[in-house]
C-alpha cells in the first residue's frame, strides 16, 4: 500500500489494541459515542451491501445475545462466540460455502467489514444494568475485534511435508472518498483463509487474518501480538495490501516512519514507528520474499514489479531525498517502498518481528502491494459492477498466483 502523498499520484493504504484485562466493576460508567468509523454505518451504500449480502443479522443477533447477558463472563462468551461466527461466515461465503444471503458477489469483503463495525457499534454504546466498567468494555471490544479478524483462528495440521503459509489482508479505507470502497486484500485474505495451494515441492496451506487501518490499533501492538506465535512455525508469510493502479509491487524497503495521513477514524499520526525496544529500532527493515522469481514469473494479467525506491533523509542532511534504488547507510527513513502509511507500518513491524526473532536468513516474508481495485468506468454511484467484480477476482487470483511461485522458490 502507498504513501497518500498527491505528488505521487497513487491512492495508498493501510491493528488491534492488546489484551485488557478488565478492572474490577465498583460502577457503572456511561457509554461512548460510537466512533467516526462506526458512524458511516448509517450511511445507504453500507447498508444496501449488508442487506445485499445477508450480513444484515450479524449485529441483531450479537445485540440480542447482550441484552440477555446477565454478567460481564456471559457478556464475554456472547462477544467471542458471535465474533468467530462472523469471520466463519465472511470465509465460507468468499468460498462458496452455505447461502450467498443475496445478490451481492461472495468475492466481496465489504459484508465483513461493515457488519463488525455494526457489532463493535452496539457493544460500545451498550450499558447493560450490572454495570460495565471501561476495562471491561475495552477487553469485549478487543475480544470482538480478534476473533472477527481471524486472527485467533490461525490453524496449522500436524504433520510432515506440508508447508505453512501466512497471510495478512486490511479493512477498505479512504470511505470519506469514497464510502463504496472495498479492499482487495482483505477480500484475497476471506478467500484464502484455510486452503491449499498445490506446489512443486508438495501442498501448501493459507492462513490469513485482517487487520484494521486504525494508527491507534499498531501503536498499541496488534500486528506484534498476532504474528509472534506464527512466526517461527511458518514457511513463508506476507503481508498483503492496496497499493498503486493497475499493477502489483514487491517491496523491498520498509521505513521506520509515520507520514500521518487520516485514518478510518480520520485521525492522523505522524513521526517513527513506535515498537518496543526503540533503542534498538532500525531505520530501515527489507524483505526475504523472493522478488526476483516473483516478478519473473506470469502471475496474472496485471504486472508486478520489485519496488526499490524509497524516502530517506541521508546522513547528516535536513531534508528528504527520493532514492530509486534502496537506502542509504546512516540514513533516515521518511517512507519504504510501501510509502508511509499503515500498509508500510504492517511491513516494517512484521520485517523487524521476523528479525527479532532471529529469522532473517531463514524464513522468507514481506509485502505485498495489489493494484487498486477499480469500479467500471463511469460507475459513481452503484455499490458494484460486473467489471469491478472481475478486478476483484484476478488480483485474487494473483495473489494466490504469487503466493505459489514464492513457496516454491523459498
């Protein structure tokens, strides 16, 4: 995903805040207002895909199971059991599996997406009478957040000669823009979630998770604690996002910088990656995936490229420089290859997780930048086409493509 700098010319893109232990409840304390995010809810086009899709009942049905919650444990146990139930439902439907709901094409991520942000809606304003505390209303909402991200529901069999293959997608963004948008990574994640990719060197199996583009969810170490556990069981990851027009890039350079474009929530952050450790932060992290095979290779219709370039302030200057070919030693980062948004902050924080953990020469990952998903022409105000369904399915279809020649030459 791109920096969101209009020089470039190119849209850019894009998560969870930690576990929370709740506090002890001594009293009530009164509901938020749901977030800039949750609001656009109301708004026809999320409605007419929810409807479209049947993911219409998801928040009904969580709603329901609140109000007969009669203790914060059964309150607990409805979020976790209704959150996993919707990322269930989002990937059997990409798959093929169980009723389409509607019309609307199981491809699309978009259900997913606004049908959580109707559930972190209804539990954010909730106020059962019990009393919820904000400790406890932060830990439903993570609760919420996780297992309706797919990011508890990493699952790898047992056994030899299977190779193991983690993926990252993201929630669409930029809805201020455009409130019809959907992400191409995130649909690619639905759709590959649990199958196997036949290789040359035998089966390899999809995991995948979503992530949301939020600053305030990586500040607070979602993309660390959901990847640390898979990292060294794993044979190849990467994290995959929205990136230019018309055409794919392999990143090679992740940059240790914030450029503070808006979020989902319209808010924007601005200055180094904050990750555990600063002391020991590089400025500058790089992929192990195999870009020159990658890009050799006939994916898909859409070309793919090896990305070098990148924004640096060299070593004792003041300003920025564009380097088309990498980094330079001493400098400082001001954006990788992916830009300086959040889809560059999941690269770098996933980059410098797999060298923490001492995995650099041996476990191939980086990211993935899709072409931006494009409704026909002259398309401004219909939720989808028959053309920006196509797009949909052939970037998938790459992506899978990619993921294939990357296992086999790892």
């Amino acid at each position: 995903m791109n920096s969101i700098r209009v020089r470039l010319g190119v849209l850019g893109l894009a998560l969870l805040t930690g576990f929370t232990t709740p506090t002890a409840a001594s009293a009530a304390q009164a509901a938020p207002s749901p977030t800039v995010e949750e609001q656009r809810l109301g708004r026809a086009a999320p409605q007419e895909i929810l409807r479209r899709s049947g993911f219409d009942t998801a928040a009904p049905r969580l709603a329901r199971a609140l109000q007969g919650a009669r203790s914060y444990g059964e309150a607990r146990r409805a979020v976790t059991r209704e959150g996993a139930r919707l990322w269930q439902r989002a990937v059997d439907r990409a798959q093929g599996r169980g009723p389409d709901g509607g019309d609307l094409s199981r491809d699309d991520d978009r259900p997913l997406y606004w049908a959580r942000l109707g559930m972190t809606r209804d539990v954010r304003t909730w106020e059962p009478e019990f009393g919820l505390t904000d400790g406890q209303r932060a830990a439903l909402l993570d609760e919420l957040e996780r297992t309706s991200r797919g990011q508890d529901a990493i699952r790898y069999p047992h056994g030899k000669g299977l190779k193991r293959i983690l993926l990252t997608g993201f929630d669409p963004f930029t809805l201020d823009r455009d409130i019809r948008i959907s992400n191409p990574s995130g649909a690619t994640a639905l759709a590959l979630d649990g199958t196997v990719i036949e290789t040359a060197d035998g089966p390899a199996r999809v995991e995948t998770a979503v992530f949301p583009v939020r600053w305030q969810d990586f500040t607070e170490g979602t993309v660390e604690r959901a990847l640390r556990p898979y990292l060294p069981k794993v044979d190849l990851f990467t994290t995959v996002s929205q990136g230019r027009v018309g055409r794919f890039d392999i990143e090679r350079t992740n940059g240790a910088w914030r450029g503070g474009f808006g979020d989902n929530d319209n808010i924007g952050r601005a200055g180094t990656v904050p990750v555990s450790d600063p002391a020991s932060q590089p400025q500058w992290t790089t992929t192990t995936l195999p870009y020159a095979a990658i890009t050799a290779a006939q994916t898909g219709r859409f070309p793919v490229y090896d990305n070098t370039s990148v924004t640096e302030i060299p070593a004792g200057g003041t300003e920025s420089v564009v380097r088309p070919d990498g980094p330079t030693p001493g400098s400082t980062a001001r954006a990788g290859g992916g830009g300086d948004y959040l889809s560059n902050e999941i690269a770098y924080r996933a980059t410098l997780l797999r060298d923490r953990l001492g995995l650099h020469g041996t476990l191939p990952g980086g990211h993935v930048h899709t072409p931006v998903l494009q409704f026909a022409a002259g398309n401004t105000t219909e939720v989808t086409d028959p053309e920006f369904v196509r797009n949909r399915l052939d970037i998938i279809a790459q992506v899978r493509a990619i993921l294939k020649v990357a296992a086999e030459t790892s």
